[in-house]
C-alpha cells in the first residue's frame, strides 16, 4: 500500500472521464500521487467514478466497488470512495449494502472529496476555485498527450421515455464560452491537437445561458483558436437541429467532417412511444440534408432494439433504414428498463430477451457487411491521420472519421527502422481492410 496516493478508476462514457480528470489535477496539487485505471492498484486510497446509465452499466460499476471493497477488507487499502451517476441515483441503497465505502458522493457534490481529504493534509479548499476545476478547466489528463476531451455542458432537458440521465444529472446546463475557449488555449500549450467535443445535449448548448442555440458560434470560435488540429462533435440530438453547425464544419478544415447523433430508431410507432419528438420522415430528411451540406461527412450514430411494443414491424423499418442510411459508424443496443423512467413508470417490457437478442444480432449483421463495404471503398485512397500509439508491429491510428477507442482505427505495419510521432500526422494510402479497420502505408508527414 503506498502512502498519499490515490488510484482513480472510471466507469462509462468520457464525460465521467472529464469529471475524474477535473480532480486528479486538484489532489496533485495538494501532495497526492495519482493513478488512472491501473491494472494493480496499490494506492492507499481508491475513487471509483461509476455509471447508473443502463443494466449492465449499473452491474459492472457495483463489481468494481465490491472488487474493492475486498481489497480493503483484506488490508490492502485504506479508504475507498464512490462517486458518480449510480451513487447519484443509489446513495442510500449503496450505503447500506456496501459499509466498506467510506462515503458516497454524486454527479455535483464530488469536489467535496477535496475538501475531505485535504483536510486529511492539513489543507484548505478554496471553493470558487474547486467548482472551476470541477466543471472542467484545469484538468490533469488521463488520455494521450495528443487528445483531449471537453465537455461543454451537464445534464439534458429533453424527455426521452426510456433515460434515466435527466434523472441522473438534472437540467442542461451550458458551460460559458469563455471558460470553455480558455481550457482549449491551456490544452494546446501543454501539446494537445484533437478535441472530442462532448455533453449529453450538445445541438442544445447555449439556450440556458444566451437564450439560443448557440453550438455553431461556439464550435466557430474553437475552430479559431491557434493550434487545434482537430475538433469532433458528439451526441448531438436530431429534434431541433442547428444547421448552421453544418455551415461550419463545411468552412472550417480543423472541425472534423464527423457527427455524433443519436436516432435510436425510425418508425413513427416508437419514435411517439420513445418521446423523440421527431418522425420517421424528419429523419430520413434529416440524413439527406446532413450528407448534402457536409459532403463525405462520417455520420456516427446510436440505435435501440426491443422497447416495449416494438413490433416485428417496426423492426424491419428499423433495418431497411440502416440499410438505406448507409452509417460509416453505428453502435445498437437492447432496451433496458430503467426504474424512475417514463418507460418504465408507463410501459410494460414486453420484448423478451431472447427476441431482443436476436433483433441485436441481426441488425449489428447488417451494420457489419455496410461497414466492411464502407472501409473497402477506401482502398487506393490517401488520409490524414494521427498516430494514437504502437501495439506490436502496427502503429495504431485514426483519420478524421475515427473517434478514439470507439471507432475504427488504421493500422500501419512498422517495418525496420520506421519511426512515427505518437500524436503526429501523416498521410497515408490504404492498401486493405477488414470489417471494421483498414491497413496503411506512410506516404509522409502531413
């Protein structure tokens, strides 16, 4: 056990990432030494930051905390603490069945953990500066020293039958501009050149604070900022679209030709029965419209199988429209119930499991032989790309229409004496593919 070191362990998506970052640079300021999903911590404090978001999110979080639970039981760890979406939902039910947590906190009220274990060194916090770093400047990174991620706002007004985050995470609540564009300045004096622009509502950002859409002069003025490299929108919501957004990824080289948007499905039965506030026609037009205004734009998107009353129906609309929309990315996944949605509270889950399953399969089947066909027509063709890191005898790399760890990637075999910059560009031409990467050479630096 290490003495005044903290290992940090995040579950679920990047905007947990950044909260976890936001702290590690504030405990290290005040003398602790701390890890990041280290694969033997030894640390003598741990802080899980936990996902409530779905199922089997909620399961794997509640592993992890047990994991550790043991680990103190068995005197290999002083104290642990929990933090995040499934504390924030769970508190009272965690506390009482896993005693070995010293403290629980949520999704707003984990800066105290400054504040509790500062006072631990003797140190005080001050609060304005620690509700800064907490809502995302000044963070300690965990990713490449090439990429960061931002997060511009929390939390989501809309009303989507099935989603436990309003619940979770309350109200959208945009971050200011100015604080925003600062921590990009800051970044990209410390050598960061990509930047994955994230919230759950990211079409919605500005409406609390400006009283409008306000994503595209925000992006505008990213984009403006000397030395970015690469910007890439994620989680942007179909209802309402801004699409003067489009206007500036087309005008702007630095802001990816790359759009996160999840649909979830597209027949009128379930996009009324989901809340979508959005049809099935809107849909298809919003596609149309997105690949007119931003040509060989990679459209990355989300969809959901087996919400109750989904009917064998609304399933092969659901497959025709993928099969149409032609996505260069797609992720699926099964309905699950969450306690406290609308779904839930109004809906009863009546796709079983096995249906469910097999309505994945199939549809990930689809995606599959459309992504292998996608990443073959690139065959021949000349990329730019940024190189992530070396596994073995590839480096590993992405183009503009790969986000990091949920994409595609490129890989490039390194022959004797070859030499790239992690965190450097090149142009590359491919020479083959697979279902969901391709294989390249270096033509040289970009």
């Amino acid at each position: 056990m290490i003495r005044n070191q903290i290992d940090f362990i995040t579950m679920g998506c990047s905007k947990n990432l950044v909260d976890t970052e936001s702290l590690m640079r504030r405990f290290k300021r005040i003398g602790y030494t701390c890890t990041h999903d280290c694969d033997h911590p030894e640390g003598e404090i741990a802080i899980i930051n936990t996902c409530g978001f779905i199922g089997d999110a909620k399961e794997e979080s509640i592993e992890m905390i047990l994991r550790f639970a043991q680990a103190k039981d068995e005197g290999l760890l002083d104290k642990l603490f929990v933090m995040g979406c499934l504390s924030q939902r769970y508190r009272e039910e965690l506390s009482a069945e896993i005693p070995q947590v010293d403290k629980f906190y949520g999704k707003f009220d984990f800066k105290d953990l400054i504040d509790d274990l500062g006072a631990a060194k003797g140190f005080v916090c001050e609060k304005a500066t620690v509700s800064s770093c907490a809502d995302g400047s000044f963070k300690q990174k965990t990713t490449p020293a090439h990429y960061s991620y931002i997060k511009i706002s929390e939390g989501c007004d809309r009303h989507c039958a099935y989603c436990a985050i309003p619940i979770i995470t309350g109200k959208h609540k945009s971050r200011p501009m100015e604080d925003i564009i600062g921590e990009m300045e800051t970044l990209v004096k410390e050598g960061v050149k990509e930047f994955q622009i994230i919230a759950q509502e990211l079409t919605y950002y500005g409406v609390d604070l400006y009283g409008r859409q306000s994503i595209a002069e925000l992006v505008e003025r990213m984009a403006n900022v000397e030395g970015v490299e690469w910007i890439r929108l994620h989680y942007a919501y179909p209802n309402n679209f801004p699409f003067e957004l489009l206007d500036v990824i087309r005008n702007h080289d630095n802001v990816c030709n790359y759009l996160d948007i999840a649909l979830q499905h597209v027949s009128d039965h379930m996009l009324t029965a989901m809340r979508r506030n959005t049809s099935s026609q809107e849909t298809y037009k919003l596609i149309e419209k997105l690949r007119e205004a931003v040509p060989g734009i990679c459209i990355r998107t989300t969809l959901m199988v087996g919400f109750p009353g989904e009917t064998d129906e609304d399933f092969d609309e659901l497959v025709k429209f993928v099969k149409w929309a032609r996505f260069e990315r797609m992720g699926a996944f099964a309905y699950s119930e969450e306690e406290g949605t609308y779904s839930a509270e109004h809906y009863k889950d009546d796709v079983p499991y096995d249906v469910k399953q097999c309505r994945l399969d199939r549809l990930m089947r689809v995606q599959e032989r459309i992504s292998a066909e996608l990443e073959a027509e690139k065959i021949g063709k000349e990329l730019k790309v940024i190189v992530d890191r070396r596994e073995g005898d590839y480096y590993i790399a992405r183009s503009e229409y790969s986000s990091p760890e949920v994409d595609p990637e490129v890989l490039i075999e390194a022959h004797d004496g070859m030499e790239l910059e992690i965190g450097g560009f090149y142009i590359v031409e491919i020479t083959g593919s697979v279902e969901f990467d391709v294989y390249a050479t270096v033509l040289g630096r970009a």
